[in-house]
C-alpha cells in the first residue's frame, strides 16, 4: 500500500507540473498538491514475533504469566537489535528507492 501510495503521488505531482499556469493556480490544485504532492521515501521496520521451537498449536490462546513475559522479552530484544542497527534502517534511500522493508530477525545479527 505504502509503494502504491508513493506512485499516485508521484503520478500527481507529474500532472501537476503538465498543468497551465492558471489551473495550477486553482485553489483545488493546490489543495491536492499540498496534501498529496510530496513524494519522500519510506521506511518499514517489521517487529515480528517468531514462534520457539518449544511452542506448540495453543500458543494463540496461552496467556499465562510466563508465556506473556517471555513474548515481552521478545518483543524488547528485537526492538533493542533493530535500534543498535539503526544505521540500515535510518540512513537515507537511493533516489530510486520508494518504499524499503526491514525485517531485523532475518536481516540482522
């Protein structure tokens, strides 16, 4: 969603730019160029949880406390590794990049 996001504003911004000068003046164009003219890349940096080795088909619907903790523990692993790569996810795009995903369990470490 987030690339096709991206095109419709690249799309619009060409429009735009094609445009006489008086209709780029009308106040809806402008609404329109304002709201959705900006193309800037974007970066998604995917937080997933990873099922162990030693969880079984009623993981859905365990809730205990020892359960729960260690899914927190998880989940403040992950976003500690993804913070001390910050350099991948926060560095800035090629000019052709668009959309960049990042999926820190698989690309990192």
């Amino acid at each position: 969603m987030a690339r096709r996001e991206r095109r419709l504003r690249q799309a619009l911004e060409r429009l735009i730019a094609k445009l006489p000068a008086e209709l780029k003046e009308d106040a809806d164009v402008g609404l329109l160029g304002k709201l959705w003219g900006h193309c800037a890349s974007t970066s998604i940096v995917h937080l997933i949880y990873r099922e162990k080795y030693y969880e079984t088909q009623s993981k859905d619907c365990e809730f205990s406390r020892l359960s729960m903790e260690n899914h927190w523990q998880a989940g403040v692993n992950d976003t500690r590794r993804t913070l001390r790569h910050e350099e991948q996810w926060l560095s800035p795009p090629d000019a052709l990049a668009d959309v960049r995903t990042f999926d820190i369990t698989r690309n990192f470490d």
